[in-house]
C-alpha cells in the first residue's frame, strides 16, 4: 500500500471520530419541515454522510456525491438499506449536478472545497451549478463559517494539533498545523499543515497539506445569489429562528441561508 492509501484512510476514519455534531442536522430537518417536501435533494460534497444519511432516514429521497472515494466509502456502508439515497463520485466544480428540488451545500463546504481552481471562482461557481440544477422555485440552503474578523482567526504561528486518532487499520497519528496568514485585501488566507501518521506495522508518514482559501463575506454570498439567480428567503444565525444581522458583531458565526431560485 502506498502512504497516500494510509493518510486518505486515517484521514476520512478520523474526521468521522471528531466530526459527530447533530445540531445542524436537526435544524436542516426543521427548515426543510418549513417548505413543501422537495422530491429530491441533492447533498453537494456529502463526505461521510453525516448530514444526507440523516436526511434519508427522515424520508427524503436524497442524492449524495463527493470527490473522496475515501470519504464516499464510509457513506456508501451507512446507506445500505436506505433505497432512497443515491451516492456517487464527482467533482462539485468539474460535473453536472443533474436536476432536483433541493441543494444543499452545508458542513462548510464553502470554505473546504478543493481544486485547482482560484478559490473565489470556485465559491462563485458553487452557486452557479446549484441554479444550474433547479427550476424556478427550487431551494437552496447553505450552511458555512461567517467570519467577523478572519484577521484574528487566520494569522496564527506556532504549533496547533487536532484530529489525533486512530483508525480501523490501527494507523495512529494527528493533523498539525504549523500557521496561517490572511490577507484582508485578497481575503486569502493560507497555511501549511501536515499529517503525522504511524501505521500499524511501524511505518512513519509526513504528508504536506498545504491550504489556500477565500473568506467570502456576507454580502458577497448575497451578491453571489443573487447573481446566480436565487431570492434570500431566509437567514439564520447559528441554527436558530434568529436572522443573520447586517454586519457581523462576534468573531465566528454560523451563517444558514435558505434561498429559492427566481
Ligand atoms: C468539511 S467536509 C464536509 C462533509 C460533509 N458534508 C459533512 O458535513 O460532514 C468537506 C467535503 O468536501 C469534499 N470536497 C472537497 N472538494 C470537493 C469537490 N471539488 N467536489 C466534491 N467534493 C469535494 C471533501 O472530500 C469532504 O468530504
């Protein structure tokens, strides 16, 4: 096996360890309760299947796809018996999304999507692809990171370790980041990290995961909506009743939009 199989293996076992909210979750199945049932709807960049294996369980007839085999692999398990969730292999940026009644890109996926592309194009695209693959009147509902000073959160130095773990081969190891700076002209931030691993038979790996990404604010995700042709309907501050305020007075919120194409 080569040390990319240990590190994509350890990586989408123990993101699944430490990823276990449920609160987004119970609050997407309330939104979705406050709109007539979509007959399908699409999970963009699903990974594990933490939030469209929920989504099924409640009865919705849910697509899923991601460009993680890895990832794609835990999901597909977790979807036996559920002949109502569909999980397949594509690229957000690169394929069709086919056609539904519902997208939904949570779980941050705005700020973690990869690719060759430039970031904010990326992001720009995302919106464009869920227009793409709704009619008039078909929803969008967007959950990511709003960051009211990303200066604060992103220039960081020195060591930082999470993700620290084991996995079902018995590769053990942790996500280190060694810093980040961000630039408030390009709003690009970058960093460097890598993972340390050991797997079970000794072997140690070093992988580089160097990162780069656009920290969009709220009225530039407007903008983007907009422009792709999506009404606001509604927004929520950290999955409650309570709307997203103008301008952003903490230092992380959770920004919900629930929009509908025109
Ligand atoms: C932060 S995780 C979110 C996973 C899942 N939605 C959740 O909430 O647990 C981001 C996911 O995006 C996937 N991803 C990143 N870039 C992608 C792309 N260009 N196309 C499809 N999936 C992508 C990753 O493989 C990963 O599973």
């Amino acid at each position: 096996m080569n040390q990319n199989f240990y590190a994509r293996h350890w990586y989408a076992d123990v993101y699944e360890q430490f990823e276990t909210q449920t609160n987004d979750i119970d609050f997407l199945l309330e939104v979705l309760k406050s709109i007539d049932k979509p007959e399908s709807i699409l999970e963009v960049a699903c990974g594990g299947g933490r939030i469209c294996v929920p989504l099924a369980q409640a009865g919705y007839n849910v697509s899923g796809f991601d460009s993680d085999e890895y990832m794609l692999l835990r999901c597909i398990k977790k979807a036996k018996g559920l002949p109502n969730l569909r999980i397949y292999q594509a690229d957000a940026l690169k394929e069709d999304w086919g056609k539904h009644d519902a997208i939904i890109i949570a779980g941050n996926f705005l700020i973690n999507i990869e690719g060759d592309m430039d970031y904010k194009a990326a992001q720009k695209m995302l919106f464009a692809k869920a227009s793409e693959a709704l009619d008039a009147g078909g929803w969008l509902y967007l959950d990511f990171d709003l960051y009211a000073n990303p200066q604060t959160v992103f220039t960081s130095t020195g060591k930082r370790y999470y993700f620290d773990g084991t996995d079902e081969l018995g590769t053990t190891g942790r996500t280190v980041s060694c810093g980040s700076v961000y630039d408030g002209a390009t709003q690009i931030c970058a960093g460097c990290s890598h993972l340390e691993l050991k797997t079970a038979s000794g072997e140690s790996i070093i992988v580089p995961r160097n990162w780069y990404k656009h920290i969009p604010t709220l009225p530039q995700v407007f903008t983007w909506l907009d422009e792709a042709g999506f009404d606001t309907f509604k927004t929520y501050r950290n999955y409650s009743a309570e709307p997203l305020p103008d301008s952003p007075d903490d230092k992380l919120w959770r920004a919900s939009i629930l929009a509908r194409k025109r």
